[in-house]
C-alpha cells in the first residue's frame, strides 16, 4: 500500500525545424512511462522494476516545456483577449489541430 509519487521534468526541443526530435523525445517518455520495465533503480522495490512506471507509482506528473503551439494563423487568426477567444483556441487544442513550431 501506500501512496508513490513520481515526478517526471523535460524541455522538449523546440522550434519548428525540431519537430521530429521533439516527437522522438516525446514518444522515448510515454515509453518509458507506460511499456517498458524498470530492472534499474535502487529506489524502487523489486517487485515495481519489472512493471512500466505507470503501474509503480500511484501518481505519476510531468511537468515541463513541451514546445507544442496552437496554431491559431492557420485557423484564420484569433485576436486575444476575450474568454470565447480562449475557448475556441482550447477546443483548437482538443481537436489536434495544433502546431509544433
């Protein structure tokens, strides 16, 4: 039992001419936090190194610099400033239409 944290930092590349590395970088994480195994670590049980780290601990939380942009100019251009401009741009976001430069 017990609660665990793991906290996971990055700064991905950035810059549109970075994308792949910044997709590479990004894809090595979730990897690593969601398939493979763990035969390392002095500070994980034994039992825990034989399990991808989302299933090690009882919270996992990345925090970092992703480098990910809306790109709002090629959805016509947002003025700033109101709160539908906002939402419009998050829901740019949950679509997936967003820029990596």
């Amino acid at each position: 039992g017990g609660t665990s944290f793991c906290f996971v930092s990055s700064h991905l590349a950035a810059r549109a001419e970075r994308v792949k590395e910044r997709e590479a970088d990004y894809h090595a994480i979730t990897q690593t936090l969601f398939h493979k195994s763990h035969g390392t670590g002095r500070l994980l049980p034994q039992r825990r190194k034989k399990m991808p780290l989302i299933n090690a601990f009882t919270h996992i939380v990345w925090l970092g610099d992703l480098n990910y942009r809306v790109d709002l100019m090629a959805q016509g251009g947002l003025p700033r400033g109101t709160a539908e401009e906002f939402n419009m741009a998050v829901d740019l976001c949950k679509a997936g239409r967003y820029s990596t430069g």
